[in-house]
C-alpha cells in the first residue's frame, strides 16, 4: 500500500490522502515522495481532473521528514555526500514548485488549483508540502500543532519552507516560526498568516472542495511581476533593521555553536535578494551546508533518533504491557507535587500521602496552581482542570494506597525514614505493586533491603522541576527485576518523558556528571580564574548555565550536604577537598544560592541576577595571569565527559545513546555537540586522550584518561562504532 493514494471524484476534485499504514503520524520518506510526484503528474495532466485536494487519513496530517532518510543519504553517498544531499533536496524543491506551478505557463495562464486540508498536526515537511499549496486549510482541532520545528534538531526547514514562509510572511514574522522553531494551534497559525483557512473538522474537506471548485487565482505572490516581499527586502530600511536585529540575536542566542540558526539566516538574507527559484537553491546550498556538519548529524542522531527509540522502549525488557493505572506518590514535598502533576495529567489516579493533610494538601495545590495558569494561558479548561484534580487523591491514610500498581517514594533524603516508609506502604499494597524511589544520592540496593521483594523495588529518579525536565533516570539496584524495568519504562511513556535505565552507582548517571562540572567551576574560582570567565567560556562552549550559576540555582547547601555524604562514604579517596573550602565558606557567609537571594551571583530583591558577587574577589583573589578561554572550556568539558566514559567503564551506561540523550536532557549537556560521546566522535579519540592527559598533567589525576578511552584512542576506534546502538556497552 503506497502512502499517498488518489481518488478522482466525479465532481472533478481528486483528492490525494496521506496514509502510512504502520504509523500513528505520516513522515515522508524517500518512496513516498516519488508516489506524491506520480500522483501530482497524473492529476495535472488528467482533463477530467479541475483540481486536488492533498489531505491525510489520519486525524493529524504529518509529523515531518522521516529523518533516517537525510542520515541515510549521507551514508549511502560514498565520497561524494555533499551531492547526494544536495540533490535529494532539489528533487524535494522540484516536486513541490511543480505542485506550486500546477501546470500553468509563464505568463502564469492555466494550471489547476491545489489546496491542503490539513485534520491536525502539520510540522515539518508537514506544513512545507502545504505551504507549496495554493490554499490551506486546517481543522479547528486546538491541540492541533502547525510549525516548521526543524530548528531544535539542528537544522532548519530545507523544503522550500524557509523560503516560501518568508516570502508569504516577511522576514520579521516568519523570524520566531523558522528560528524558535515556534508551533502554533491551527487558529493562531491563521492569525500568524501560516494557514489560510480555520474550519469546523467535519466541513474540512467539503470546504477545500469547494474553494477548488470555485475556479480561484492561483498564482503566488512571488509569481507575479512587481512582488514585494512584506516587512521589506534586506536592502530597504526596514529589511536593513530586521536582518541586523535578527543576525544579533542568533548570534547572541546561539554564541556561535549552533550552525543551523546562522545557515538559516544567510538563506533567507541571500535568497531574498534573488528570484524566487534561485532563492530555493540557495536554501538547498545552505540546507546542505548544514547537513554536512557533524554537530547537525550528531544532534539529529541524538535528539531526534535516539530520543524517539528510547522513548519507543528501545531497552525495555519484552514482557507485556505494563501500563500504570493507580499510582501511590509517598511525600508531597517539591518533587511528590510534580510527579503527582504529571501522572494525574497522564489520566492516572494518584494517591498522594505526607505526613501531615495540610502537608499532602499543598502537594496538590501545586497542580491547581498549575492548571490555573493553564487556564489563564488558554492551554486547558476549567472542566480539564477538575478531571485532573478529581484524579488526586491528597491524604494521610496509607490505607488510600490498596490497589496501586506502582509507588513512587518521594520523603526525605533520608534512608531511616525512606526504610519506615517503605515498609508501612508495602503492609497496603498487593505483591504486585512495583516500589519505586526518587532518591538522587542514596544507593538502590541498599533502599531494597527495607522491601519484601527486592525484584520488584527500582529507582525513578526525576529531575526538577518535574513538569519541565523531560528525562527521567530509571535505576536499577543489584537485584531489580524485568518486570519493574518494563512497568518503570511503561509509567514514563506515559507522562510523555524520555527514559534512560543505568545500574545502580554512586550518582547514577546525570548528577555524576553534573556535580564535577560545578566542582570544576568552584576549584577555578579558588586558583583564582576570573569568575565571569569561568561562567561565559561554559556558555559559549554551550552549556546552558555556567557552573557558578547552575548552584546557584540548585542551592549552596545541598551542595554542602551533598560534600559531606560523599566524603563519609569515601573516605580518603575522597578528592574535592579545594572545593568544599569555597562551597563551606560560602555557606557560613549565609550565601545559599538565589532561593536566599544570594550566592556567587548578587540578586535584586525580586530575586533576578544582577551580576557576579563582587564580594567572592575579597576572599579568592582574581590571579593576575588568567587562562585561555579554551582551556577553561576544556576543563569544564573534560571533567564531564571523562565521568560518562567512565559510567560506560563501570557498566552504569549500558548503551552510549543514552549517554547522550541523557546528557542532554538531564543537564543540558552542549546540545549542539549530540552529548558527550558524540562530542568525543566528533573531536577523534585519539585527539580527546591526548588533551586531557596534558589537563591532567596542569590540572591534577581527575583528568587522566579512563582505560576505556586509552584504549580506544590507540586503536583508533569511534564510541559509535565501537559501540554500535544497542549492543551492550563493555
Ligand atoms: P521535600 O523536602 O520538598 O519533600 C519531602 C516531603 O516528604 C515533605 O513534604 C515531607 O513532609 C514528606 N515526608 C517526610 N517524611 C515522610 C513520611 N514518613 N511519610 C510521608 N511523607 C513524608 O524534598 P524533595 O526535594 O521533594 O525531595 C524528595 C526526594 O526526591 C528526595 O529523596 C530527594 O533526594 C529526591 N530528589 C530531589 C530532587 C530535587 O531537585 N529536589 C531531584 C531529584 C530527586
């Protein structure tokens, strides 16, 4: 069965229904492309044919570009990639200026009208084959999304979308649409100029029928002579003003490592300057450009494959659906409010117990608060906010837990309590019922030996705040079993999240990476690196906070709590002495970290950053010889990515995707490089042991290269090749 499919009505509308059979959501792929193309070639030169309808037999329209096609392009190519690319994107500008054109002369005489009615969700390639339309007409479905998202992959629309968005909308308009990526429901797209037409869903195709019909001028306002183009051309003081404010905030926005943004801007600035068809070439040229960098190739692989694999249950054990219909949230703390939000809008019934009801009863309020600003943002509804209440069930009685399939433990982080807790919840729930904990530093195992069946206790360790943080670090102790892996994968499928599993170690995976990245931010400030060159060269090497920031943020005393339990726990081997000297002494200062309006940076008292403390000069004097930019990059890079080789050393990671994945999402790991291991593919094993033994030797052991990457450096070998997606990591 072909994806696209033709159905020539008697009234002479032939209506052409995007279909693939096996998918929930259409994606174009190589085949179906050629189908669309015969289909178009048919209708065009069939008299009886007065026009087409291109819609989708399902209740979205489509979700893009299959993006295994671009990295199969490049892989198939040979030695000459950048061709192959190139030309798989004229073949795509090809086809759909054949739909745009419809037959019609130079003189723009003739032609048949082509209108797309989209029934939902149109993103991507999705809304580019209908911006090539001459009409479009969307459902009023508002939960419908309608964008050109390419951007937040790292690349950017390269089907004409670019170029024709700009052309219907002027380069400021279509500015937040192409470089944010931003997706609108159907009625603000019509508002923002994207769609044409907002209808009732069961009058959709009758309407685009009719506007077929009713014999409309067709041509584009780049077809005609004397177009344009709105907001101004580059070249006219109000183009002039909007490309300089544009190139200032992408350069600003994106500190120069995210290729796709600037590639963008250089295709619409230089195609705007040109006809239209050597405007799509440019776009083509620049499209390619793009895809020829390895940060794009990397970030697709990681935030576009991988992330839909793993959320797919790439790792999950095959055992039937474990889907989660009553879940028990222990602790209505910060972290039980969020988890309670999210399983409740996931249409699960949750139980929600603290100590106390007006304890358990905040917790709950967090999701009214949530709601309501829902509600006043015009994302839900009064009725929709009293369903997801109705499904939290805030209370001190344990015996409310009968009947969960899953608890998820959030108390203090405190095994004493943890252990109570444990042991008072599994005396309510059946043998069935999976024991998670969201503990972020106390060992699984060890929590298990509080619980009946340790095969059935498992870590789910989020991240906050919960509704934002899209990761969720599944952990599993010594003895967990299959079945709390695949209901743990299941739950997270559910409340829309990307896991990843790892064995149990000290920190998992996330935090033990993250907590050497501050460390290394705090040690530079005590050699004296300036602080404001600690923060900056960690963002333009793209991190998202610089170190000095992100405690800050996370607070000065866990920090602090987090260095005393570690040095217990290791002893001598405990390393991070310098460190503690600055977090300590700050803590004593009273300086917590902007929850106290004060920390290595200085806050206003609405709490918003003024600036670096200046206070901190008094104490660690700023040396008078500061370091390379580069080389506090490579530190603050290095300590990172060391600690993931040597999770994938100690069998934590069991598979280097969700090394990157997780990176990324859980800490915001350079987006741009795909996450740590694809950042050391990129820059070559060899290269990256050899630069971090000479940090080593400035710097101290904690940058001597693992085993692990020596190994690999020696012979030459790539994390992705050696460890194809998949195979267990060893
Ligand atoms: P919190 O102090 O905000 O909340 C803990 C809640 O548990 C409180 O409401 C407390 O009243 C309740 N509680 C304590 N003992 C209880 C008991 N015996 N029975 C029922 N309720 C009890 O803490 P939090 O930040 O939400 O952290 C909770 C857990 O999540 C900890 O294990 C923490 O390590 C982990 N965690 C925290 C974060 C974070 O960023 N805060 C991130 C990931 C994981």
């Amino acid at each position: 069965m072909n994806d696209f499919t033709m159905n020539k009505g008697a009234d002479g509308v032939a209506v052409i229904t995007w279909d693939v059979r096996d998918k929930s959501m259409n994606v174009m792929t190589r085949a179906s492309m050629l189908v669309l193309d015969g289909l178009i070639d048919d209708a065009l030169a069939d008299d009886a044919v007065k026009g087409v309808v291109i819609t989708s037999g399902k209740d979205t329209f489509a979700g893009g570009m299959d993006l295994n096609v671009l990295a199969s392009i490049r892989e198939e190519a040979g030695d000459d990639p950048a061709r192959a690319l190139f030309e798989f994107t004229m073949g795509g500008h090809h086809m759909l200026r054949k739909i745009e054109r419809a037959g019609m002369d130079d003189k723009n005489k003739g032609g048949k009208p082509i209108a797309a009615a989209l029934p939902g969700t149109a993103l991507g390639i999705g809304l580019e084959l209908p911006l090539a339309c001459h009409r479009i007409f969307a459902a009023d479905n508002p939960k419908a999304k309608i964008g050109l998202p390419e951007i937040m992959v790292g690349i950017f629309p390269g089907a004409g979308g670019t170029t024709r968005l700009v052309r219907k909308m002027g380069a400021m308009a279509a500015s937040p649409l192409l470089l944010e990526g931003r997706l609108n429901d159907p009625k603000k797209a019509k508002m923002a100029g994207v769609v044409d037409e907002v209808v009732a869903p069961d009058e959709l195709l009758d309407a685009a029928k009719a506007w077929v019909l009713s014999e409309p001028a067709i041509v584009k306002p780049w077809d005609e002579k004397g177009y344009k183009m709105p907001g101004g051309a580059p070249y006219h003081p109000a183009g002039f003003m909007t490309f300089v404010g544009a190139s200032a905030m992408v350069n600003g926005k994106t500190k120069g490592v995210y290729p796709a943004a600037k590639a963008l801007l250089s295709a619409v600035y230089e195609g705007a300057l040109v006809p239209f068809d050597t405007a799509l070439k440019i776009e083509a040229r620049w499209f390619t450009h793009v895809l020829m960098n390895p940060s794009s190739s990397a970030m697709i692989r990681s935030l576009f494959i991988n992330k839909e694999a793993l959320e797919k249950g790439a790792v999950r054990p095959d055992l039937e659906d474990q889907t989660v219909r009553k879940v028990g949230v222990i602790g209505a703390g910060m972290m039980g409010a969020g988890i309670a939000l999210v399983s409740a809008l996931a249409g699960i019934e949750v139980v929600l117990i603290d100590n106390t009801q007006e304890a358990a009863d905040k917790g709950k309020a967090y999701t009214t608060a949530y709601m309501d600003k829902g509600i006043s943002r015009k994302k839900a509804t009064p009725e929709k906010k009293e369903q997801v209440l109705a499904l939290i069930n805030a209370t001190t009685g344990y015996a409310a837990l009968a009947g969960c399939d899953l608890i998820v433990e959030a108390v203090f982080e405190d095994p004493g309590v943890k252990a109570e807790v444990t042991a008072k919840v599994q005396a309510v729930t059946g043998p069935d019922c999976i024991f998670a904990t969201n503990t972020s530093t106390l060992p699984i195992s060890q929590l298990a030996k509080a619980a009946g069946d340790p095969e059935k206790f498992i870590g789910i360790h989020f991240f906050s705040p919960v509704d934002k943080m899209m990761l969720v670090e599944v952990i599993k102790g010594q003895k967990t079993g299959d079945l709390a892996v695949a209901k743990a994968l299941d739950y997270v499928r559910q409340i829309r999240k990307t896991p990843i599993v790892v064995n149990d170690a000290r920190f998992f995976y996330a935090n033990r990476c993250i907590i050497p990245y501050i460390n290394e931010g705090i040690r530079m400030v005590k050699e004296g690196v300036a602080p404001a060159l600690v923060e900056n060269a960690a963002k333009l090497v793209g991190m998202p906070l610089g170190p000095l920031q992100l405690v800050d943020e996370t607070s000065i005393d866990l920090g602090v709590k987090i260095a005393k339990a570690t040095k217990v726990a290791m002893g001598d081997a405990y390393p991070d002495g310098a460190v503690d000297e600055v977090l300590f002494w700050m803590a004593e200062e009273g300086r917590l970290g902007r929850k106290a309006k004060a920390g290595f940076y200085a806050y206003d008292e609405k709490g918003k950053r003024s600036g670096l403390w200046e206070g901190l000069a008094g104490k660690y004097t700023v040396a008078e010889t500061q370091p390379d930019v580069t080389e506090v990059q490579h530190r603050l890079l290095f300590v990172q990515v060391l600690e993931a080789v040597r999770a994938v050393e100690e069998d934590v990671l069991m598979d280097i995707r969700e090394g990157d994945v997780g990176a990324i999402l859980g800490w915001g790991f350079a987006p741009w490089s795909g996450g740590p291991f694809s950042w050391l593919d990129m820059v070559g094993t060899p290269w990256a042991a050899e630069a971090t033994n000479l940090l080593a030797e400035q710097h101290g052991e904690r940058f001597r290269a693992p085993a692990l990457l020596e190994e690999m450096a020696a012979k030459g070998q790539s994390f992705y090749g050696r460890f194809r997606p998949g195979a267990k990591a060893a």
